[in-house]
C-alpha cells in the first residue's frame, strides 16, 4: 500500500511538472515568426501583420504625415494612415519611406478595428490608448536609448500628502552613483506631466531616465534627482497602481486644475528633502512640465515665489480652468511681479508652431514684456506631441545648476 501511494505521489509531481512547463511555455508557441517593426540600413521601416482572413490592414503612427483635425480643445496634428499589401500567405506588409531618427509609436488598424503588433513587445500608454513603440536611431534619438553608460535608479515610492489627506505615489529618477555617493548631496528637478497622465508618464513616454543618463554620461547636465509626480489631486497612483484598482484612465481628472495640487505642492518637497540627500536652497530647485504641467510650474512658481530658480514651460496650458476663485489664480500678474522681483535664473517657455496652445502662449509672452519679466523662448516644428516634449527636456536639463 505504501509503495502504491509512492508511486502515486510521483506520478502526480511530474504531471504537475509538465503541466507547469508546457503551461510557461505557452507564450512562446503563440507567437508567430514575424519580424515587425524591422529597421533598415536606409532607415526606412517595414511593418507585418498576419491576418490571412481580413480583408484590409492598415497601420497609422506619427512616422507618417499628419492632418488637421477639428477637437474640442481646437484643431489639432492627426496622423494619416497607410495601407498594407497582402501575400499569398496572408501576411499584410507596407514599407515606409526612410524616417528621421526619433522615437516612434504606431499601431494597426484591421478591418477597422484598432490593434497592437503582436510581434512586437514594446508598448506605451498614453491616457488610455496603448501603442507600440520603435526608435530609429542616430542624432537626438540616441539619447532616449540606453546606452553603454552609467545608469541611474528609478524608483516608484509614496509620500504622505498632508494637505490632500492621503499617501500618494511618486516616480523618482537618482543619478548613477547616487547609492555609493553617501554624503554628496544633489539638486532637484521637478518634472510635472500634462492631462490624462500621471506619475508613469515622463518615466515611460518622455523617456526621462534615458535621457539623464545619456546627458550625464556625455557632461552636458550635472547629476541630479528628478521627481515626477501624479498631479490628478483625487488619485494616489496611475490607474492600476493604487487603491482604486485597474480603470480606464480620464483625460481629465476633476480637480486637477482648481487650484489645490499647487497649493498642497510643497508636501511633495518636504518630502523629497526630507528622504534624499538633496541641496534644500532655491538655486538648486527647478520645475517643469507639459501641457497641464506647464500651467502648475508657471502657477506653483508664482504662488512659491521664492522657491524655485529655473522653471520650464513645455507647451504650457496657459488658459482659465476650473477654480477661477482659487488664491492659487488670484493676482496674476502682482504675483508675476513678486517673482522677478525676487529672482530666478532661468524662466524658459517652448511650444511648436502648430500647437493648439500656441495664440495663449503668446499672449502670455506679451503680458512677459509688458511688466518687462525675462525669459527665454524656443519654438520648434510640430505640435501638442511627446516628440516636441523629449526635445525640450533635453533642451531644458543643460541649462540646470
């Protein structure tokens, strides 16, 4: 009897065994030999999808062309599309002409509906879209990819936020070395993300810490801390990161600009001095941010007017929001004065030519001149886009410090 249930027990281990094995190996007998997206030497781009039942594929990223479109936010840059060609096999294919060095993201669109490459692991998400992503290299493109250079820590990490009455989620960048490094201590960038993002998406879609890395590496930023973080003042983490469990994520979170993240905004650099061996005086501190980011740098930096030395405009949404009574918006341009007057060494604005946003920005400009504020000002191709943004961080981080 004893040997029986021996033998039993054996029996049933490496059932449990194989089933165990054949289970783990069931991703890699799904996938399909197909190589997409493939890069060539020419840096032009070919895109495949097995789809032998569909009657059209077609795939649509910002490598190609874009159109006018008419939002609610105004006329914005869409990308078009391009059709691929069937074989025999059903294997849909389309090969793009050569591409600039730059991070690129595209999915597919079969029989009309939305798809990701399945032969391609490599995805963002922006909001609530998820797409692939590819990077032809050469030029600006070699800094958002990790390179044969020393690299820094990111680590997600919570904080208690008195004033928003809960703990809340950070991302934050430390410079190579910085664990070895124990008494040096570091300046601090703030980098502050736009509508429908979150604490994942300077990390992810900016690609902030390859491009630290890089900048270090080749001596044109100074090692630094960089905290990024979740601005939707009613959440404690991107969606799927905290307590509310997987959602589907807004663009626009209420209360995001009413005023209160601004006000409640130094519980997050108490924070950080408090936790990091970070240089705690205004020359070492910089804000910036994009799109909604940029409208809480340009406001935090006023309303704080003695707490930051170089802040960055990315595109910034300079408009009336939600929480027009707030004393975060009260006294504008007093509170402008009150900054130059108090002084800072770098106040640094830039937009594309075919943003949205670009007549605000302008205005804002103006008011600048007007009570005679300095600045300097950048304005590039494109429009609302991660592409103009990764170009400004890189743009922006040389002059810190």
């Amino acid at each position: 009897m004893k040997t029986i249930f021996s033998k039993i027990s054996v029996f049933l281990f490496i059932s449990s065994l194989v089933f165990h094995q054949a289970f783990g190996q069931e991703a890699i007998f799904s996938n399909q030999d197909i190589t997409s997206p493939e890069i060539h030497d020419d840096k032009s781009v070919t895109f495949r999808f097995f789809a032998p039942t569909a009657d059209s594929v077609k795939v649509t990223g910002d490598f190609l062309p874009t159109i006018k479109k008419e939002t609610q936010w105004g006329m914005v840059d869409a990308p078009t599309h391009a059709d691929l060609t069937k074989d025999k096999n059903g294997l849909w294919s389309f090969t793009s002409d050569p591409l600039m060095p730059e991070l690129y993201n595209y999915s597919f669109i079969v029989d009309g509906v939305s798809n990701t490459d399945p032969n391609n692991p490599f995805l963002i998400r922006d909001v609530a879209s998820v797409t692939n992503i590819f990077i032809v290299g050469g030029k600006q493109a070699d800094l958002y990819k990790v390179n044969d250079v020393p690299h820094g820590t990111v680590s997600r990490i919570w904080y208690n936020s008195p004033g928003l009455k809960m703990d809340r989620r950070l991302t934050v960048y430390t410079p190579p070395n910085y664990e070895s490094n124990k008494t040096t201590t570091y300046p601090v960038l703030y980098l502050l993300h736009g509508a429908g993002g979150d604490e994942e998406a300077w990390i992810e879609l900016g690609r902030t810490s390859q491009i630290m890395d890089n900048l270090i590496a080749q001596g044109k930023a100074k090692p630094m801390i960089v905290v990024m973080p979740n601005a939707n003042i009613i959440q404690d983490a991107a969606p799927g990161q905290g307590n509310k469990g997987y959602y589907k994520p807004q663009f626009m979170v209420p209360g995001s600009m009413n005023g209160t993240y601004e006000e409640t905004f130094m519980d997050i650099i108490s924070f950080v001095e408090s936790n990091y061996r970070v240089k705690k005086q205004k020359e070492f501190r910089a804000i910036a941010g994009l799109s909604m980011g940029g409208f809480h740098s340009l406001h935090i930096s006023r309303y704080f007017p003695n707490t930051f030395d170089y802040i960055g405009l990315f595109s910034a949404a300079i408009m009336p929001r939600d929480g027009s009574e707030s004393k975060v918006y009260s006294n504008f341009e007093e509170s402008l004065n009150t900054q130059k007057t108090n002084g800072y060494k770098l106040y640094w604005i830039a937009i594309g030519k075919t943003d949205f946003l670009y007549d605000a920005n302008m205005e804002f400009i103006k008011l600048l001149d007007s009570i005679e504020m300095p600045y300097e000002y950048m304005e590039s191709e494109g429009g609302h886009i991660w592409r103009n943004w990764r170009i400004y961080l890189s743009q922006f981080v040389p002059r810190l410090f």
